[in-house]
C-alpha cells in the first residue's frame, strides 16, 4: 500500500515565513523589510509603466495567440537579453549559446544540470558566504557539491579580499566558481573594479569556470551597462563564464519568470551543439518555457523608445533606494549617534546591518518591523512615511 506516513514536514522557508508572520501582524505600523522586491514610496507594488505599455501592445496585437514558445525560447528575446547582458560588440565577438528561462532560479538549475552533465574539471560550486540562500539547494538539485569562499568581513561589514583570493586560490583547479554580478545578496557588497581585476587574476591562473549570477541588472549603479561591467571584462579576459540573467526584479516582473540562461562557446559548432544539448535538458525539465512575461520583456528590449523609457525607470528605482539608503544612514548618525557608514556603502536593494538575529526577532515582536535573522534588509520597503520608525526602533533595539 503507498503510505507517505515516513515523510515529515519540512523546516519552513525563511524568508516566505517572516512573511507570514508580517500577514499575520495586526498593528498598523508592520513594515516588512524581508521581501526582496521593489516597493514605491507609498509600500505599494510598482507595474513599470514601460510595462505596462508593451502589456497593452501585445494584447492589441491581433496576431496574439497561446502556442508554444520553442524549447529555448522566442529567439528576438533571448537575442536581446543576451545583447542587454554582454553588449553588442561582444555578442558579435563570441559564440553565444543562450536559451530563455525560468527566472534568474530557473537560469541557474539549467546551470547546474549542464555542469553535472558535462562540465570536466573539479565538480564543486564554490559559492560566497554568505550568498543568496537558494543556491546551495540548486546546485545539489543537480548533485553537485558546494563549498564557500570568504566574501564577507564581518569586521568591515565590507568586501573579504584578502580571504576571498586565498579560498579561491587553494581550490582545486578548475573548480566552478559562482559570483554575483552586481549587488551581492544579502550582503549589498560589491568589488570594485581594481578588486575584481584581481579576483579575475586567480580565476584565471587555475582556470576556474565562473559562473555568474546577475539577478539585479540596473538595479545596482542604475545602470545596464555599468552592471553588466563584471561579466563583461570576464569573457573580454578570454572566459568561458556562464551566465543566469533574471528579468524579476530590473523590470519588476517577479511572478513572470522571465530569463536567460547563456555560455560562452569556442566555435559555433560547438555552439551549436551546446544548444542542441540544452533543448534536451530543458526538454526533460519542463519542455518549454512561458510565452507572456518574456513577450513583455521582449517587447520593451526590441523597442528603442520603449527601451529608453525601462532605462528611466530604473533609475527612478534605483535612485529611490539609494535615497533611502542614505536617509537611513543620516537618521541613524544624526539622530541616534550610530555611525553605520556600511549602510551607505553597500549597494542594491539590500543592507546588511550588522543586526544580530536577537536583535531581528525583538524587532519583528515589539516593533512589527519584518526582517532576515541575518540582519539583512531590503531598503525598498522603506519609504518616507515609515524610514524614521525604522531607524528609532533600530537604535532602540541596538543600544
Ligand atoms: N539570484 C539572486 C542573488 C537573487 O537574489 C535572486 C532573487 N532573490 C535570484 C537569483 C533569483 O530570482 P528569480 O528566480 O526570481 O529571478
């Protein structure tokens, strides 16, 4: 007789259930700083309206219709958001395998699944710590081992070089090395462009397959470009990275599942027969991937206007986060005397506050303030009407 009496329920999500647990909260000042997703100066979810355009642009479209995408995707969006991540010339330089995915997540298990199938060298994800908490489990999804490099200083609250280059140096060579692109998660730590020239120099000397995790494109400097710099120099310097692209948070379109997945290929034989190999690995996976959300994002990476409006649009949400970055930074120093220059320093949608998980739990009990036991924070819950509440019950709980 089929039983499932053996199986036991799993250790909740922790972030989905602080969630639950703000839902739950009653009081009116609740403020969840857990989620990452984007939030406008009112609390209040934000449709792009360059999305919402390229929405009404597809549904006026006669044509429109409900078949199925290829194995690997509409061919003009994975073109484009292969073009967004490594620009023009380098697309025109190289031998691109890409297929759309499923979200950034869904870019990274087709990773890890082509890295079990294929991949040569030592078959262990060196990941930094900390890092996103999802990565582990997707790479042992594919039964790959992970291990971590030191990335962040606990002292400084900044980046670990020192402890990043040894770790990445003593690894065995042609390890697998994952790095975040821009605007680390939960860290909010990124190198400069001096640190990364020497994190490349050591991938280099072993040879180290990265692959890189770019879930925040623009949302970092505000910039495309500009974010996109650390996967660029890398295939620049001659790399073979592979690359998982997420369209969730840059164009707000998280339950869209939008991304790509990519690698550098030598030749376009082996091009060819990489994409070939990945349409069999999708395949088996799930066959193929949505048509609406990539349509959307299609729409606006195909349409310059359309496009240059995005462009706008994430500066306007970058630069809102920043703007709350360094009023919390200012509330703290000037109000309550805690200088938190980490605070200021970090980058992205996240802080990483120092906080300690007592800290976070008094926080979440007497002041209906959500946020990881970590002490990380997504600074886009905050917003003018509840940035001082914040930094008081901060300091209350800090001092
Ligand atoms: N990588 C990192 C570092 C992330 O922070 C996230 C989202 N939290 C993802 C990947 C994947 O997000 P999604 O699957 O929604 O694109």
């Amino acid at each position: 007789r089929v039983s499932w009496a053996h199986v036991r329920p799993a250790p909740p999500d922790p972030i989905l259930g602080l969630n639950e647990a703000y839902l739950a909260d009653t009081d009116k000042r609740k403020i969840n700083l857990s989620v990452g997703a984007y939030r406008d100066n009112q609390g209040q979810p934000w449709v792009l309206p360059s999305v919402r355009r390229a929405e009404e642009l597809r549904l006026q479209n006669e044509d429109r219709h409900h078949e199925y995408n290829p194995i690997t995707g509409k061919n003009d969006f994975v073109r484009n958001a292969v073009a967004l991540a490594y620009g023009e010339d380098l697309c025109a330089a190289r031998h691109i395998a890409a297929a759309q995915s499923l979200s950034g997540t869904g870019a990274l298990r087709v990773a890890a699944e082509w890295l079990h199938l294929y991949f040569k060298g030592n078959p262990v994800v060196y990941l930094p710590q900390p890092t996103w908490s999802n990565h582990p489990a997707i790479f042992h999804k594919a039964g790959l081992q992970t291990r971590t490099y030191r990335y962040f200083d606990t002292r400084t609250k900044g980046l670990d070089l020192k402890g990043m280059l040894e770790d990445l140096d003593h690894a065995e060579p042609m390890s697998i090395v994952l790095l975040h692109a821009c605007a680390h998660n939960p860290t909010g730590v990124d190198p400069s462009r001096d640190e990364w020239g020497e994190i490349l120099e050591v991938i280099n000397h072993w040879q180290h397959l990265v692959v890189f995790d770019m879930a925040y494109q623009g949302f970092a400097t505000g910039s495309v470009e500009r974010d996109a710099w650390p996967v660029r120099e890398f295939v620049r310097a001659g790399h073979q990275v592979m690359l998982a692209q997420s369209f969730a948070k840059n164009m707000g379109l998280y339950g869209q599942r939008v991304g790509c997945f990519s690698m550098i290929c030598q030749s376009e034989e082996e091009r060819g027969a990489c994409e070939s190999q990945l349409k069999k690995i999708i395949r088996a996976m799930y066959s193929s991937p949505p048509g609406f959300g990539s349509e959307i994002a299609g729409t606006i990476l195909a349409d310059s206007n359309l496009k240059a409006q995005w462009f706008k649009e994430l500066e306007e949400m970058s630069g809102r986060i920043n703007s709350m970055r360094m009023q919390l930074y200012t509330l703290l120093k000037d109000k309550h005397h805690l200088d938190w220059p980490h605070v200021k320093q970090q980058i992205g949608m996240f802080a990483y506050t120092g906080l300690g998980a007592g800290h976070c739990q008094k926080l979440a009990a007497d002041y209906h303030i959500y946020l990881t036991l970590d002490g990380r924070i997504s600074i886009a819950g905050l917003n003018d009407s509840n940035i001082e509440y914040v930094a008081d019950s901060f300091a209350a709980v800090a001092k």
